[in-house]
C-alpha cells in the first residue's frame, strides 16, 4: 500500500476507535477519505498540518435532555444534540432532525457531511447538525410546541447569527422552525432573524428554501445529463420519499419534461404510470400530514405497494430522497439493469457504499448528497444574506441565484474530477472540492 494510502486507512481506523458504534459516522467519514490521497500526495502540507484528522473531530458537541409534558399531562424525555462540526468558512450552519432513530453517530455523519457540502456551496458557512430523538408523527400542534419550546430552551445559549444557524431536516419544517425562533426570541429578547432558516416567508424566510433542496438535486441531475449531451425532457424518473425534498424534486423534474412515476413514505410506495399529480400529493403530505397511501384512494389508476422496494420500479433517472442508506448493492444492480443511467441523491448519503460502486462501475452518472443535495443549504445561506440587509428576495431572483449556484458545484466536481484522472467520478470530486476549500481555511487560521 502507498504511504499516503496507509496513512489515511490509520486516520480511519482511529475514527472508529475513537467513535465507537457510531456505524453511519464511520461510513460517511471512510467515503471521504477514500478520496483524499491524491490531495494529500498533491499538498503535503495538509498532511503536516493534520488537516484530515482536526476535520474528523467536532469543535463542539453538545448533548442535552429535553422534558416535555404531552397532551395527556404524561412527561416526556428526549434527547437534544447539536454537533458545531467545523466553523473555518463561517457560522455552523446545518439542520436539525426530528426522528426516533436519530442518535449522536446520526447527528454526526449529518454534521460532516455537511461541512463538505456547505463549503462545497462557496458560501460563507462553516457545518454542524443537531436534532433529537423525538417523533414529531402523530403529534398535535400543541405538542410539538412544548417540544420546540423545552428543546430551544437549551439550544439558545448555544446559537446566534454570527455563531450557529440550525434550520430544517426530517421532521422539522416551517412549522417546528417557528415554534423554535419563537421561543429564541423570547429567551434572548432580540428578533435575530439570521439566527434560523427555513422560516416562513411571512416573517424573513427566503422564497425558495422550501423548493431548493429537491430543485437544486434535479438542476445537478440536468447538468450531469449535459455532459452526455442528454436532459431530463421525456425520462421515466423514480423519486423515493414524500417530504420537502421529494415533493419539490417531483414539482422541478415535471417542469424540466420528464414524468416520476413513483414515490414513497416508511408505509409504501405510490406506482403511477401517468404520472404522479402532485396537487394531490402536496395536499396529502403538507396540509393533511397524512400517509401516502391515501393517493390511491384518491386516483384509482394508481397503486399503492405497501411492502416491497420502490428501486425496483424500471426508471432512466433515480432521485433518492428519503434517508440514509435507503439504496443498497441489490437495488443499485436492479435500477442499472432497467436502464437506469443517472442518480442525484436529495437526501443524505441514502446510498449504500456497496450501491455506490455498483453505480459507479456501471458507468452510471451518480451525484452523492453532498453535492446534488446542497441547494438547500445554498440556499439557506440566501436567506441569511437577505436577513442580514434586511431584505426580500423575489422568488425569480432567488430560484436563478439557486440554479447559478447548481451549475457552479457541478462544474466544479465535475473538472476536480479530470483533474485528478478521473472524470466524471463526482463522489471524488465534491469530497476534494470541499475538502480543499476547509483545509486551506484551517492551514491559513494556525492550530485552533
Ligand atoms: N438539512 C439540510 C441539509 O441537509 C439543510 C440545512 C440548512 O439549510 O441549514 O443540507
């Protein structure tokens, strides 16, 4: 083995030690440094400055109880996490998840990745993640409230515009944010706008946020196809998941002229040949907060699948866009041998390592998270940007910054990836863009 190679195989070996049981850390940190060697052969000096491992270790974490009573009058216990990753190209800035599955190795794969994807982004933000254990489905408003509430209590003293700006992820959208800068305002006396995004375009929420997660995924979906001197007008395209990513990825793809023909939420999948209508779609999953079943309920042509893989349904272009590690090996070989030839991935790191390589020796164009996902992100750094001129953007204005910003990552993993022998490799390309961009800022900033 190269000593380059070795030295970087010691770094990861030391992560999982150090980390123990934290299973999707460990994979989201081995699928970056896997990629690093030939930065670390190029620039020897991130070897001496020990760029790689001061990058894997969080600047802070913090990790605290939060007591609610429900509607009954019952009390209950949750966890709060927010991990402050890296803050060398700005505040910490990364969402917070409200899922019972989410543990510290959840917040902290999340908050690395994101370091990558927001440098990625050439704005002006550092990385973290937070969230907690609690299950906001099947919650009343009321309930969600006290959560929000006791959760911010803590969470105050940690945030500030200049300092930490958490906005959404699974389970916490315009509903959960509000609640939360409610109670921000109220415990700091100050109206920080800038301190949250994701808000509601009512009261300093940027027009876009809430499309540009998925918008953002189908424009780097578009630009991957380009290259191929090919586009998304007239594909077959499976979107797995129903929330903001999913339904917003849907609403761009069928602008750009291809039809999705599937969707999903933990329940099932929606199969409908004609295509998905997302009127009712958007109905079902934002003003009802209802299960996808009810699609199928709704227009008899569809069918709903309730147990068995959406990435078996035969599509051209696969958008996942649900969770972690919702795409394996076996799903990966099953979409290549219908046709697939490209996947942006909305969610974060949802393919498995072994899909990955599935994809990638299949000449599939493939976008990890990281990169396809991170117009959200961009995004949410336009919002703090009109917040803090105090200003509001129109929604033409902010989708084109969004689209402009797009085009800029791909271009930029795209010619890393020549750069470094290997074209088209995008997964090496956005982890050495990013990486490059944190490094330089932590050489430049001394030992700290
Ligand atoms: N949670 C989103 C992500 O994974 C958005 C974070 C943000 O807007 O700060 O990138």
């Amino acid at each position: 083995m190269p000593d380059v190679q070795k030295k970087v195989e010691e770094i990861y070996q030391q992560v999982v030690r150090r980390n123990p049981g934290e299973l999707e850390f460990h994979q989201a940190v081995k699928e970056v440094i896997d990629t690093l060697g030939p930065v670390l052969k190029k620039y020897p000096h991130y070897a001496e400055h020990k760029v790689i491992e001061r990058i894997c270790e969080p600047e802070r974490q913090i990790i605290f109880r939060v007591p609610w009573q429900d509607d009954s009058g019952e009390v209950q216990i949750n966890r709060g996490f927010r991990v402050q990753f890296n803050s060398v190209l700005g505040p910490y800035k990364g969402g917070l998840r409200f899922h019972p599955s989410v543990l510290l190795g959840t917040i902290k794969f999340l908050g690395f990745e994101q370091v990558f994807k927001n440098a990625l982004t050439g704005m002006p933000i550092g990385g973290g993640k937070g969230g907690s254990d609690f299950d906001p489905k099947g919650r009343t408003d009321a309930e969600v409230m006290r959560f929000c509430q006791s959760f911010m209590t803590e969470l105050h003293r940690h945030l500030g515009e200049h300092t930490d700006v958490p906005a959404g992820d699974i389970g916490v959208g315009a509903r959960e944010i509000g609640y939360l800068f409610g109670q921000y305002k109220r415990m700091t006396n100050r109206y920080e706008s800038g301190v949250l995004t994701g808000k509601s375009p009512h009261w300093g929420g940027a027009l876009v946020r809430r499309e540009a997660t998925g918008y953002g995924a189908v424009y780097f979906a578009e630009e991957m196809l380009k290259t191929k001197g090919d586009s998304l007008a007239g594909k077959v395209c499976v979107v797995s998941g129903a929330g903001n990513v999913a339904i917003y990825a849907i609403e761009k793809i069928q602008q750009l002229g291809g039809t999705v023909v599937a969707c999903s939420d933990s329940g099932g999948v929606i199969y409908h040949e004609r295509g998905i209508e997302l009127d009712t779609l958007k109905q079902i999953k934002e003003v009802e907060r209802k299960r996808i079943s009810v699609y199928a309920d709704i227009h008899h042509d569809a069918k709903f699948i309730p147990s068995g893989s959406i990435w078996d349904i035969p599509c051209q272009v696969a958008m996942p866009s649900a969770t972690q590690n919702e795409l394996d090996g076996t799903a990966a070989k099953k979409l290549v041998s219908n046709g697939c030839i490209a996947v942006s991935e909305g969610a974060n790191m949802p393919t498995t390592p072994e899909g990955v390589r599935v994809f990638q020796e299949s000449g599939v164009l493939y976008a990890p998270g990281k990169a396809a996902n991170a117009g959200g992100v961009a995004t949410s750094a336009l919002e703090m940007q009109q917040n803090a001129t105090r200003d509001a953007w129109s929604f033409e204005h902010t989708e084109r910054r969004l689209h402009e910003i797009m085009i800029e990552i791909h271009r930029a993993c795209y010619e890393t990836s020549a750069e470094f022998g290997a074209t088209g490799n995008y997964v090496l390309g956005a982890n050495i863009v990013g990486f490059k961009r944190v490094a330089e800022a932590m050489v430049a900033f001394g030992l700290i």
